[in-house]
C-alpha cells in the first residue's frame, strides 16, 4: 500500500508539471531615447530593401557594442543598410539600470507612388523594438542635368558640352 501511495503522489506531481512550458520569454527593454532613423538616402534611390538583424548589448542604459546577426538585402550594397542602422542603435538610451543584451530587426521597404523629389521614410517602432522604415520611390532623373526622362529638353549646340540621357528629345543625347 505503501508503494502505491508513492505512486499516486509521485503521478499527482508529475502531471502538472508535463504541461508546464519554459519560462517566458524576458520583454524587451523600454527605450526613453533615440535618434529618428533615416532610410538611407543612397540605399532608397537605388530601390534597396532588406532586413538587417542585429544582436545589442547594453550596459548601464547605454548601447555598448552591436554585432550584425543577419543581412537579408536579396542582392549587393548590404552595407547601405548595415552601417545606418548601427548608426541608430548606437543612440539608443535605456534606464541607467538597464544592463543586458538582445535582438531587433530594421526592415527596410519601398512603396506606394514614386515622387519627383526624396521624402522622408514613415517610422514604425514596435513594442519588440524592431523598426520598419517605408520610404516612396524616387523618379529616375538625367544624371547630366536633373530632368525627368519625360522632358523634352531644348536642343543643344554642338560642343555645349551638355549631354543628355537617351529618351530626351531628338538631338539632345550625346553621341
């Protein structure tokens, strides 16, 4: 009789514990200050986008080191994104007790109707402290003289030394 009462106690404890799961997962801590993030002026003309993951460590409220855990650009140039979104967390402030480290992610997008001139990115600061910077496309222009390829530009002299991007008007492209 006695084994069986062990047995019982001993089933009686283990049951709650099989349907325990780990302990959750710590909340992030609470930011007091930073820096508006930019959507890099380079990184948004050439249409880049991309995730960059980066693991922070901060002590005594402040950022102490970042180590970039992953790039996810889909092509070159990851160092656009890299070296503005470090860059930011090194002006992140946190209470003067906060001692510890953790992940964020910045997920750099373009979207909605091109602009004729660069405008500033919508911020997004989730709760998890992962940003998400929006940015509007940019119009291609002439790399010579500003203008949108849709405009029809005045002929030029021969040797005005003015070059113009072909789509121009008949007699403005460069030879």
């Amino acid at each position: 009789m006695k084994k069986w009462n062990q047995l019982v106690w001993g089933l009686l404890l283990a049951v709650p514990a099989l349907g325990q799961t780990s302990a959750p997962a710590a909340a992030p801590p609470i930011l007091q200050g930073a820096a508006l993030p930019r959507y890099p002026p380079i990184a948004q003309a050439a249409h880049m986008t991309g995730k960059v993951v980066v693991r922070v460590a901060v002590k005594d409220g402040l950022v102490v080191k970042t180590d970039i855990v992953s790039v996810n650009d889909g092509r070159a140039g990851q160092r656009f994104l890299e070296t503005p979104t470090v860059e930011n967390l090194k002006t992140w402030r946190f209470a003067a007790t906060m001692t510890g480290a953790f992940t964020v992610t910045y997920t750099y997008e373009i979207s909605g109707e091109p602009t004729d001139d660069p405008t500033n990115a919508s911020v997004e600061m989730l709760p998890s402290l992962d940003v998400k910077l929006t940015a509007r496309p940019v119009k291609p222009t002439c790399s010579d003289c500003g203008a949108p390829p849709s405009v029809v530009l005045p002929h030029q002299p021969t040797g005005a030394g003015v070059s113009h991007e072909p789509g121009h008007a008949p007699g403005t492209s460069a030879p």
